[in-house]
C-alpha cells in the first residue's frame, strides 16, 4: 500500500459536489482505414481491461482508518475491480457535432467519482464526423497531476501506425516496460531522484528549521509590500470570475500553432508561457470589458509550476505555483506583455533556490489563507487568485493508439468556489491545444473566450511588427475563428513568419481602442 501526501489528502478534503476534484480530457482520434467504429472501440475496450495487475490508481481505492482523512490514508488494491463499471462505450446524438460532444463531457465532468472504487473513468464515444471518435477520461487529482496523466497517455501511445498493443497500457507490465523506456534514455549512475532523495534526507535532519525560517522570511517580506507580486490576496481585484459556483459545467475546447505563439513570444523576448498568458490576459480583458465587468486593477492568475525531477514519474503530485499578473488592466498589447513578463520572471526567481519539496511547502502555505475563506463564504471577497492558467508540456510528435491516429488532446481542470473558470493547455504534435473549463451558471457565454483569445493573439502580432500566417494542420478539425487586422492586406498562403522589429514595450496610457474589420483565421473545435 501507499501513502497519500498531505497535498494528495488536500485535493480529497477540500471535495464537494460542487466542486469535483478530478483532471480529465479530451482526446480526438481518426479510425484506420477499413476499421469499423463499433468493432474497433470494442477492441480498445477489451485491451484495455486486459491486466493481471493494475497500475495505481487504476487498480487501487483509499483505504482510511477510524479517523478517516484526518488519519493516515491509504491506496490498496480493489479486490471487486469492475472495469464496465470504469471503461464505458457511448454515441453522440445526431448530428454528432462537437457541440454535443462537449454538452456529453460537461456534464460527465461535472459528477464526482465513486470513493468506493478506483477513482477513474474512461469512455470511447462515437458518433462524429470524418471517422473521428473521442476519447474522456477523469482521474482524481489525489492520484495524478498533469505531468503524470502526459507520462500515461505517452505511454499507451506509438510513433508507429502499425503498432498495436498486446497488453492493457493501463497494466502495471506496460508502465514498468515505459519505465524502462525512459530509463534507457538517461545518462548511465545515479538517477537524479536518487541523489535527491538522498540530499533531502540529510537536509531534513540538519536544516529543517533554517527551511521553515526561509519561508516564513519570504512570506514576511511579501505582507509587508516588498514582494508584493508572491502573496495572494495582495492586490487581487473582485471580479465576475471570482463568486461562488454550482455544480454544472461548460467545456470549450480551441487549438493553435506552437510556431505561431512562439514566434510572438521571442518577438518581445519573452517565454511561450509568458506568450500564453499575453493571449489569455487580452481575452479575459474583452470578455470582461464586453459585460462591464472589468476591474481597475489587473487580474492574476495562479500558474502551476512542476518541481518534478528528471526521471520522477511515479509521484501523484509535484507542483509548486506563483501568482502571475495577466495585465487586464492595460490597453496596449505590447505593455501588457511586459507587465506579464516582470510579474512571471519574479516568481520563478522565487522558486530559484528551493528544493522541490521546499517549493511545494512553500506554495501549500501561500494557499493556505484561501483553503479558510473557502468553507466560510468569503473567498470571493478575498480571491487568492482570479483564475488558473496551466501549461502541461505534451507530446511533439503525431501519435497512435493501436492505429488510431490522435488529432488533438484538450485538458480538462478543476474549478472551485471564487474561481469560476480554469484554463489548461497542452501541446501536441505542431498544435497547442486549450481547454477551457467553467461554471455554467457563473460565466455565461465562457465559449466567447475562445474567439477573444485570437483576437488578442492577432493583435500582440501586430503590435510586434509580425507577418500573419494561416497554418494548416493536417487533418484536425477547425472552425473558423474571428481575428483582428489594421489593414486589408491579404495573407499570402505558406508564407514564412518573419519578426520585422523587436519590441521593447514601453508603458503607454489605457486608451479604448477603436473596432478592427475581422478577417478569418483557422483554429480548432469549438462549442457554441
């Protein structure tokens, strides 16, 4: 059996029915050619169940004692494991657009998993266009993060088209089997997690206190102003985002190139995630702007940030997070991007010299004001945050399962009371994809983020000076997403994206600025 950690016990305790804490996802894939789609997905469903072990969680359901969660708790095998119960086969009603398969995944989202069996699921659906089928599944997030599901999904995956699995990737086998896959691949001695562990245990027994000490230093240094951009609460605005949640949800999903979002962040000498949050910063912007509910201090969001070492691919949960400024509350792109920059740049010099368990001790105690106001109704008047943007490093190249080719990969995250909408993404193959979790009931017309996020991507390229491309991925599925332009100048189709001028953002006065004519751009599923 193994031992929950304090952070896997916290995603259990802070559990309720309007608040499931489970990840999942959204994975599209293409039938290979001459497969028939009821036959096939039944494949997929036998291959799955066939294990004689299961890995953890899969095969595993807590175990506590006479104090429950308050006392030690346990993972230990099911011995009445029903896989029909956890592998489900479903259709789309007619006409199978993605909008009923995102209506489908909403509502599969917003229902809590079972605490008396292994706390996952997983179903095929059919029923879309063009031979694709989906893929969603939902874990507990006291089992996995997003680091982990990426090394599960990787590993009942293949390069090649022609591979097909002989056993479950789900099977204790298989996991050993990508184990040793990816031990091949590191430098021969000892592992990092080895001498991490190993450091660790002679720190504790030494430092512990200097530890403690350094933290309540910084946190210190934080209430009093001199870190200001570290500490939730300080200077976090109320927002429509930030109230209390029901238990519906809404799921929009979007895709866009990695070399598009790239190309924009070295423009302005920053990060792709420093690119990411620009875009997501300007879309919530207008979201706001266009329901009068735009505050006069910016909004911040939370930024998951893995401490997992080299090699780690067994911990349920390594994460550590900073408190990154969006810029909400300037007009003009290239200003908002610096604004984002510095904020990102002091949170990671935060983390610089902690260890990965001094991080996550660390940012368990920023947090640990929220998880109070949180049963007591007041963490929409005083948000640690308002939202969470998270960045799960995916897979760069065009993957199978058993011949299926997969086409797109959208997270799917948590959203709590005072946070009202979750945005997570994750790269695959030449995409970037986004999904985009809400309450129903608290963010109406959430689906309008996905045509504010281009609009806020095409004007951050402007502003940089960049030529606009449309790319083509291969065979994915896109909608037709709005963008803005100055002039009506014609894209010329496979033309490379040039930088014409590195921009170095000065900060400029907040001005409205006047509606752009809108050109089409591609871009990937959406519901409406």
């Amino acid at each position: 059996m193994k031992q929950l950690t304090a952070m896997d016990k916290g995603f259990l305790l802070s559990e309720s029915r309007e608040v499931p804490m489970h990840v999942g996802g959204v994975a599209l894939y293409t039938l290979p050619s001459g497969a028939d789609t009821v036959e096939f997905l039944q494949s997929l469903a036998d291959n799955l169940g066939d294990a004689e072990a299961f890995l953890p969680p899969f095969g595993d359901r807590l175990k506590t004692g006479r104090l429950g969660l308050a006392g030690p708790t346990f993972w230990e095998p099911d011995p009445a494991l029903d896989l029909d119960y956890h592998i489900r086969h479903s259709a789309l009603p007619q006409p199978g657009r993605y909008r009923e398969l995102f209506t489908l995944v909403s509502r599969l989202h917003a229902t809590l998993l079972d605490r008396n069996r292994p706390l996952w699921e997983m179903h095929l659906i059919e029923g879309l266009p063009k031979r694709q089928f989906a893929v969603y599944t939902k874990t507990h997030h006291a089992a996995v993060d997003g680091a982990r599901s990426v090394h599960i999904a990787r590993s009942m995956l293949s390069a090649d088209p022609k591979s097909r699995l002989q056993e479950s990737p789900l099977s204790l086998n298989s996991w050993q089997r990508y184990r040793a896959m990816l031990k091949r691949d590191q430098p021969s001695g000892p592992s990092d997690a080895e001498v991490r562990n190993v450091v660790e245990a002679l720190k504790s027994s030494f430092d512990s206190g200097a530890q403690l000490y350094g933290a309540a230093r910084r946190i210190t240094r934080a209430w009093t102003g001199e870190d200001s951009l570290l500490l939730p609460f300080l200077k976090v605005p109320t927002s429509s985002i930030n109230t209390s949640i029901g238990g519906a949800r809404r799921f929009v999903a979007q895709s866009w190139p990695f070399a598009r979002i790239r190309t924009m962040a070295k423009a302005y000498d920053g990060t792709f995630n420093d690119a990411v949050l620009a875009i997501c910063g300007g879309a919530l912007r207008k979201y706001l702007q266009n329901h009068s509910e735009l505050p006069a201090d910016s909004l911040k969001a939370m930024v998951p940030v893995s401490v997992r070492a080299e090699g780690d691919v067994d911990s349920s949960n390594a994460v550590a997070s900073i408190n990154a400024d969006l810029g909400t509350n300037i007009a003009d792109p290239a200003a908002r991007f610096a604004a984002i920059k510095a904020s990102t740049e002091a949170g990671k010099a935060l983390f610089a010299d902690m260890s990965p368990a001094e991080a996550q001790f660390f940012s368990m105690l920023l947090q640990t004001p929220g998880l109070l106001l949180m049963p007591l109704g007041l963490i929409s008047r005083l948000p640690p945050f308002n939202t969470v943007i998270s960045n799960v490093p995916g897979i760069r190249e065009t993957m199978y399962w058993n011949g299926a080719r997969l086409d797109g990969s959208y997270p799917m995250s948590i959203v709590m009371d005072g946070v009202a909408m979750n945005i997570t993404l994750s790269t695959y193959d030449k995409n970037v994809d986004f999904g985009i979790i809400a309450c129903r009931r608290s963010m109406p017309q959430v689906q309008r983020i996905i045509d504010y996020m281009e609009d806020a991507l095409a004007e951050l390229e402007e502003a940089a000076g960049l030529a606009r491309v449309e790319a083509k991925p291969k065979s994915t599925p896109r909608r037709k997403a709005r963008a803005k332009t100055k002039t009506k100048s014609k894209t010329k189709p496979k033309a490379k994206t040039t930088v014409k001028r590195k921009v170095k953002a000065k900060p400029r006065p907040t001005t409205k600025s006047k509606a752009k004519p809108k050109a089409k751009s591609k871009a990937k599923p959406k519901r409406r």
